[in-house]
C-alpha cells in the first residue's frame, strides 16, 4: 500500500506540478548527508509518519454481495491509514525553489479527493476513495521542527503533505447459506401434566378431569399461499 501511495504521488508531481522540467524527484532523507551529495534541483517527498485513520476504522464484519443480493463473502473491511510526508524544493536559489512549493500546493490542492478508479495498485483493490491534505495546522504530537532536528538539518520551506490511503486487510470468516423461507414459530403445553395451559396462563388441573389433545392449526402471517411467510403452530391439551 505506501508503494502504491508513493507511485501515486510521483504521477500527480510529475504531471501537475514539475510538467516535464529537468527537476529529480526522490524520496530520501534530507539529511546533511543527502544535501552534501545532491547536484541539480530536486524535489523530495520523505515519508516520516505511519498513523491508522481511527475514525474511519469499521470494527464489524462486512457481507460482499453479488449483482442478485445473496452474500459471497464475510471479511474485514479495509483500514485507512495516514500516511505523512515532508515535501521539499532545492535548488541553488530560494526564488526557485518558492516557484516549485507554489507548483506542488497547487497540484496537491487540486487533488484533495481522488476516486478509486483513479487509483492503481492495492488501494484500487478497496474500492474507497484516497485524501490528500496539504499545509494543515500541525497536530499537537507531532511538529515539522521536531523532523528535521532528527534528521540533523536546518529548518527550510516545506509541505506537509498527508494522504489517507486504504489497505486491503485480507481476512475472511464462514457463513451460511441464505435464508430463503421465513420463520416457524411452534407453541406446545409443557410441563406439569398436572397443570393445563390456558389463556389466562397456567392452572391447576381439576382432580379426575381427562385432558384431550387441542386439534392443531396452522396460522399464515403475512404471507400468501404461493409465498413463504411465519406461520403459528398452536398444539396443547383441553381439559375436559
């Protein structure tokens, strides 16, 4: 899923925003090192934060049904997770490297929602759309200054760039087969051979008395004689 997201990315840049210019695109870390060895402008997305979306977790099975409405699968639905990048021009002069993080907000801004049939790869496979948010406020456990003094780097321009993206998790469970005749609810006197059912609930049975069998019937709910329906059986005994 983030090579899918990567590859996204690169599309989007390459197309909307460096239009066919000499700039390298990458995906290091900018470290000193990084900087040290460059030659040439570049632009660089580094990936920095893993996060799952919690709020757009589903914590139920789903049934995947087919064009005619029976069920053919049970399996998880797919987790979103937030996939944040740090989003960098460099160039040999600051007015260039402005004109590159203007072109890359405007390509990220215009791509804020993009449709599963524009996707490729795993996140196709869900079937959900893919969120870009660019230059939101930061979160409060998590600060652009804090990345670059772990990357050793000085503080410079930048986007952060966060995508939420879906992953297929896999995970399949059994079911039944459909249920195609409605239900059948049965009623029968138990208990106490001593006691009789009655409408006003149980009593006693009166001393000698003969009990005989209740002729059972059969009463449709809802439901026509071509067409399953509930039906009410009704067996007891009649005290004589």
């Amino acid at each position: 899923m983030i090579h899918d997201v990567d590859q996204l990315l690169e599309r989007l840049v390459k197309k909307e925003a460096l239009n066919g210019s000499s700039v390298e695109l990458v995906f290091e870390a900018p470290t000193k090192d990084w900087v040290a060895r460059r030659s040439g402008p570049a632009v660089d997305l580094y990936l920095y934060d893993i996060r799952e979306d919690l709020e757009r977790r589903v914590p139920a099975w789903e049934d995947v049904k087919d064009k005619s409405g029976e069920t053919k699968d049970r399996r998880l639905p797919p987790r979103r997770y937030r996939l944040a990048y740090l989003v960098t021009a460099w160039t040999q002069r600051p007015e260039d490297e402005h004109r590159l993080l203007s072109a890359l907000l405007g390509c990220f801004i215009r791509n804020a929602m993009l449709k599963p049939e524009e996707l490729e790869g795993e996140i196709a496979e869900a079937s959900l759309p893919v969120y870009i948010d660019v230059a939101q406020p930061p979160s409060q456990d998590r600060s652009l200054a804090d990345v670059w003094s772990a990357l050793g780097g000085e503080l410079k321009p930048s986007l952060d760039v966060v995508v939420t993206a879906p992953m297929v998790v896999g995970r399949t469970a059994p079911f039944g087969p459909p249920v195609l005749i409605g239900p059948t609810i049965g009623l029968a006197a138990m208990g106490d051979p001593e006691e009789v059912v009655s409408g006003r609930g149980r009593r006693p049975r009166r001393k000698n008395a003969e009990l005989e069998p209740v002729p059972e019937e059969t009463v449709p709910k809802v439901a026509k004689e071509d067409q399953p329906g509930m039906r009410l059986r009704v067996r007891g005994l009649r005290a004589g």
